[in-house]
C-alpha cells in the first residue's frame, strides 16, 4: 500500500484546478526552471547541489542521468540515499491530482539502489537499499532492500536478503 494524504476536493473544479492554492506560483516557476535545467545537466554534483537547492535530500555519489523528470511540485518529498544511481527518463513523482482529489506522497530511494531507465516511479514508494529496478518497470509498490524488481506494474523477481546482493 502506498503511503499518500488525500486531500478532498468540494467543488466542480478538478483538483489541478487547485494548484496554486497548494503551491505558490512563483516557486512552482522556480523549481520547473532548476528541474529543466538539471535534467540536460551532464554534471552529476552541479545536478545534486541544484536539486538539493529546491528541497530533495540527496545523497554522496548519487548520480541522476539524462533527462530524469523529479517532480517539479513537491521536490521536497523525494529523498535519495547514498551512492544511487537512476536511469536515463526516469519520472518521479509525489502528486497525483485526479478529479476530485489529490493525493502527496514522499519517495524514498535507499542508499546504493539501482533504477533502470524510463521507469515511473509513483508518490508514497520506498525503494530499500540495495535494491536494483530493472528498465521501463511502473514502481506502484514499495520495494524490499536487496531485491530485483522489475515490469508493469512492478514485481519482485529475484530476492536477495542473503546479504550476497541480488546479481552474486
């Protein structure tokens, strides 16, 4: 079960609708224009400190490739640990706004994970350390440390709590 607050909606209007009643325009603009800039970065600490500036707790070593979207609405419910490296297109999100409500919930990426490329990664996961995704997987469902995982929606396929790690 992810872990999100629904916040209600009462009115006609969708909960997008709402936006700016949640989130302040101006800062809205700030974080899309430090994720866009980010996402084309090729320096990983020029990357880290430019997120870590719109409030994602990133880790030593993480490495964030090519055109990872991070969600631009609420930066600050992403953390990510030490030494984990996430695939080129990967999306992270926090926020679901759906017709009539909206949902937040913080990721949280564990130290030395490996996330493959173009994976969707869905507001309120915890993805335990040492824990390899494989590419294009929807992660809808946290994911135990030392575990391969992988598809759509996201399965665990190989369980390594042997401390051997899951490719050994």
């Amino acid at each position: 079960m992810r872990r999100v607050e629904i916040h209600k909606i009462g009115d006609d209007k969708n909960s997008l609708q709402h936006l700016y009643e949640t989130v302040s325009f101006w800062r809205l603009i700030c974080n899309y224009i430090i994720i866009s800039i980010g996402r084309r970065a090729p320096w990983f600490n020029l990357k880290n400190a430019m997120y870590r500036l719109i409030g994602m707790k990133i880790g030593k070593y993480v490495s964030i490739a090519a055109l990872v979207m991070p969600d631009f609405i609420f930066p600050e419910l992403i953390e990510i640990g030490d030494n984990t490296l996430i695939g080129y297109n990967t999306t992270i999100l926090c926020h679901e706004y759906l017709t009539h409500e909206y949902r937040l919930g913080k990721v949280e990426i564990g130290k030395n994970v490996m996330i493959g490329a173009n994976c969707t990664i869905l507001p309120g996961i915890k993805i335990g350390d040492g824990a390899q995704v494989s590419a294009c997987s929807l992660v809808n469902k946290d994911i135990p440390p030392n575990t391969l995982a992988g598809g759509v929606p996201v399965k665990i396929l190989k369980n390594g709590d042997n401390n051997e790690g899951v490719f050994q």
